[in-house]
C-alpha cells in the first residue's frame, strides 16, 4: 500500500483534499469514484520524497484569487486542517503544500509559502511561524513550540482550534446581538437624511404659499432643511473622509480606538461586558498554556501581552514580576490587580488543588455565560431605546408637515 495526496470535486463547486491508501494510481481513482468525488489529481509519494519531503516545491500561481488581510477565521480554517492532516500522518511540508495550494487568499500562500521555505533551511515549525508576529500570536507560536518538544504537534493544533472557535464563537455572538440595532440605526437615519433633504424641500414652496403663520415646529424643521440642503454634499463627503480616515490611516485607527475604548470604560453594560470578555480571553489562553506543557511563569508572561485593557495590562506585568519573585500567583494578584474576589480566590483553589488549569477553564465558563447574559440584557434595553428616539424624531418630522396640511383643509373649508 502507498500513499496517495488527491484533490477531487464533489458536486459543481465543491473542492475537497485529502489523503488515501491505495496499491496504485488506479486503484485510488477506483476508489474516490466509489466514495462520489471526481478526483482531480492524485499525486504519489515515493520512499525518495517521503525521506525527503524539502525536496517539493510550491507552486506559484496566478489566478483569480485575491489578496486580502489574513482574518482570524482563514486561521482557524488552517489551524484545523493542518491538526487533520498531521493526524493522518501526512508529512508538514506536503501539509503545507496541500493547504497553500487551496487558499483563496495569495497574502496567506506567500505567508505559508515563506514558512515552508524556513522549515527547508532546517528550522523549526515554531521558528517558521515566529516570522509572522502579526498572523500568528504568541500563544499560538508556544503551544506549537511545546507540542514539538513533546512530539505531539497534532494535539497542540487541536488544543489551539479548540481555543480560537470558543473565542471567534464569542464575537460572532456579540457581532450578531448587534446586527439588528445597527440596522436598525442606519435604515432610521437614512429615512430622517432623505426626508430632511429631498422630500421637506419640495414641500416648502406649498407651505410658504399657505399665507398664514406656519407653527413653530414646522419653521424649525424647515430652517434645518435649509440649511442641511445648502451642505448635504459636504456633509457627506465629511462623513466619507472620516470613515476612510477611521479605516485606512494608522493615525485613524489610533483615535477611533480610543474613541471605542473610552466608551467601552464609561458606558455601563458596556463596561462589564467588555471586562469579562478580558478576563474570559485571559483564562482560557491561560489554561491552554498550562495544558500544553508551557511553565506557569512563561504562560503568564505570553499572556499578559493579549489582554486589550491598557490598565489590566500593566497590572498582570507586575504580576509577572511578582511570581517572577516567588510569590503565589494568586497573591500577586490581589496585590497588584483590580480583579473581582471570584477570580484571584479561584486562582488560590486551583493553586493549592495542583488544577489550575482546570480552574481557570471554569472560569473562563463563567465569565463567557455571564457575557452571553449581558448581550441578551443589551439588546433588550438597545432596541426599545433606538426605535423610541427613532420615532420621536421621525414623528417630530411628520407632525411639522401634517400640521400646515390641516391649515390648508380648513383654508379649502
């Protein structure tokens, strides 16, 4: 029997790879056949290549493919397909080879291909990934560097899958709680814009024509109208620049943090949400570093670096310094932190039960139900709130049209 790398097609449109054991070339077509996939291409790997694997060469190519930023989900996507890969006993580099030739995006090829060309001049995974600071984290580059000192490079890409699904199934819960209030936003503004600027201007010649006092709040709608009128396009070239501003430029995205930041530390719901997604992140990257063989200290020091609250970081660093020292970790952080009691005193129960990383994945399930709990307790107040401040202004709107609309039915009368 020998092995066999295919990539086949099953259906239209779907592309599927893998590994197959076959005596020949025919037989793994027979095979794949059988299995309803129209295999693409079947390559075989001789004694030769498998003894020595730098000899394949990654194709460039050129295709309809497009280059985009590396998001969290390709990532993930590629974290868990090289754990399927490695688990069926397929070399790294013709791993590398089958993951650079599907994806999509040609700045992820030329990062996997640069990896694949550090691992051909003798070094390590780990070191392959480390050239890449801003793909790969450095809680992800550790647990690969344990897993390659324990020869269990599979299972720490499984632990690291494990890790980014529970976190990107976190925001996309948070991503979809405010979906429909943001929808909500933009379709109630676009209404009030389109009124105040296309439909209030056309009334306007009809309303002066009226001859009698026009009430107050339809002068005041009338007057904004105006002047909103007079600069809609500079209005909106305004927004555009700042939202390109906001998205494109380094210093943009800097004040835009801020401005988020600031809002995250003073808006009430907001506040807490965000502190115990801090702490739930922390947890679990902290567990999964424990888990993979990393010493306490180091995991602390590996962690410390992802949490995003500037305050809470500079405490877990002298925290840092504190174990460094040779105290316990739960001491240092009721010494240095401004952490709830249920978190450090956790901490001690986990220290002194020799399972801290067990504790800390308890904790970490805590604090994500108590999120889902808040998002649920944030839609619930967003919604009425928006569609009440929607509706007083487009309310406002329309009671300026309709009252000098009932002054000229009783001028007919």
């Amino acid at each position: 029997m020998e092995k066999f790398v295919y990539r086949a097609k099953r259906g239209l449109e779907e592309i599927i790879e893998g590994v197959i054991d076959a005596d020949t070339k025919e037989e793994a077509v027979s095979i794949l056949l059988e299995r309803g996939v129209f295999p693409v291409s079947i390559i075989k790997y001789s004694e030769a290549q498998q003894a020595q694997p730098e000899a394949i060469v990654l194709p460039v190519k050129v295709s309809k493919k497009i280059r985009k930023k590396i998001s969290s989900k390709e990532i993930l996507g590629f974290t868990r397909q090289l754990a399927t890969l490695i688990r069926a006993k397929v070399e790294l580099l013709s791993s590398l080879r089958i993951l650079y030739e599907q994806t999509d995006n040609l700045k992820f090829q030329e990062v996997i291909l640069d990896i694949n060309t550090t691992i051909k001049e003798g070094k390590t995974f780990s070191e392959a990934l480390s050239h890449h600071p801003n793909v790969f984290s450095s809680i992800f580059i550790s647990i690969i560097k344990a897993g390659e000192a324990s020869g269990r490079l599979d299972t720490s890409l499984e632990q690291i899958s494990e890790f980014m699904y529970r976190e990107e199934s976190l925001k996309a819960k948070i991503y979809v709680a405010l979906a429909y209030p943001a929808l909500l936003l933009f379709v109630g503004f676009s209404s009030i814009f389109v009124l105040i600027n296309f439909v209030i201007p056309k009334l306007k010649p009809i309303f002066e024509s009226i001859g009698k006092e026009l009430p107050l709040i339809t002068k005041v709608i009338l007057n904004f109208s105006t002047i909103s009128g007079k600069n809609v396009w500079i209005t909106l070239t305004v927004i555009a620049g700042f939202i390109f501003f906001s998205i494109y430029t380094p210093q943009g995205k800097k004040l835009f943090k801020k401005i988020t930041d600031f809002l995250k530390r003073n808006t009430p719901v907001v506040k807490r949400l965000t502190k115990n997604q801090e702490l739930a992140h922390f947890s679990r990257a902290l567990a999964m570093l424990l888990r993979g063989g990393v010493p306490a200290l180091r995991s602390l020091e590996i962690s410390t670096p992802s949490i995003g609250d500037a305050r809470l970081r500079e405490q877990f660093k002298k925290v840092c310094y504190s174990v460094a020292a040779g105290k316990g970790l739960s001491k240092s952080m009721e010494a240095y932190t401004s952490l709830p009691v249920f978190f450090t005193k956790m901490i001690a129960v986990g220290e002194e039960s020799g399972s801290l990383a067990g504790v800390l994945d308890e904790i970490s399930q805590s604090y994500t139900e108590q999120i889902e709990s808040d998002i649920a307790l944030l839609t619930s107040l967003i919604e009425p709130v928006l569609i009440l401040i929607l509706g007083l202004i487009l309310g406002t709107i329309v009671l300026a049209i309709l009252l000098p609309t009932f002054q000229i039915t009783q001028m007919v009368r």
